[in-house]
C-alpha cells in the first residue's frame, strides 16, 4: 500500500468573511490551500481511477460551502473546510490554510491552519 498526498494549491474565492460592517456587505478574497493523504491499495500502480481520492469533487464542495455561506470568524471558515474535507471516509488526515489578504494594513494576509485525522 501506499501513502497518497494530495494538495490543493492557492484556490481563490470570494465569501463574506469579517464581522466589521464593511466586511459583511461586500465578499473578500480568500486564498485556500488543502493537503490531504489516504490510502492507495495498490491503486497507483494499477492506474485504478476507483482506487483514487477524487479530488475535483473535493474541490467542487469546497466552492460551494465558501461561496454559499458568510462567516464571521476566519477560524470557522478554515474548520468547516477542514470537516468537509475529512468527510470523505478514504482520507486519513487533511490540513487546511486559508489566508484572508489584506486584512491587516502592513501584512501580506492572515491564515489560520487546522489539521485533523480520520
């Protein structure tokens, strides 16, 4: 067997994220980034799409939850992704970083990274 990773780099999209009032009436650029690992029984070398983590359709219900919901907190964006993730019961564990840019006046961005197991 072998250990998959997988990761999803820089996916841009746009949510209502903040609790400022500026920040809840216009949506804001979010940058995502997902690793995750799982399994491969013997499946990469086989070349065996059924063997594989999907993930277009990952990514897929990571833009929906994003673009379809507002959050408050930068933390509850990154855990919801980091739950969505991990609902795919092939995936043993995921991280997620999502950074927020320009929401501080002299930095790049802010991020919060979460990291969870099946």
């Amino acid at each position: 067997m072998s250990t998959v990773r997988v990761r999803i780099k820089n996916l841009r999209l746009r949510t209502y994220i903040g609790f400022n009032p500026d920040e809840t009436e216009k949506k804001q650029d979010v940058v995502i980034n997902v690793r995750f690992e799982y399994e491969a029984p013997g499946g990469i070398d086989q070349d065996r799409v059924e063997d594989a983590v999907n993930y277009k359709t990952i990514t897929k219900s990571i833009i929906r939850l994003v673009e379809g919901r507002s959050f408050l907190l930068l933390e509850k964006l990154t855990r919801d992704v980091l739950e969505l993730v991990l609902e795919n019961k092939h995936i043993d564990r995921a991280t997620v970083q999502i950074d927020k840019p320009h929401a501080l006046r002299f930095a790049d961005s802010v991020s919060v990274e979460l990291s969870g197991e099946n």
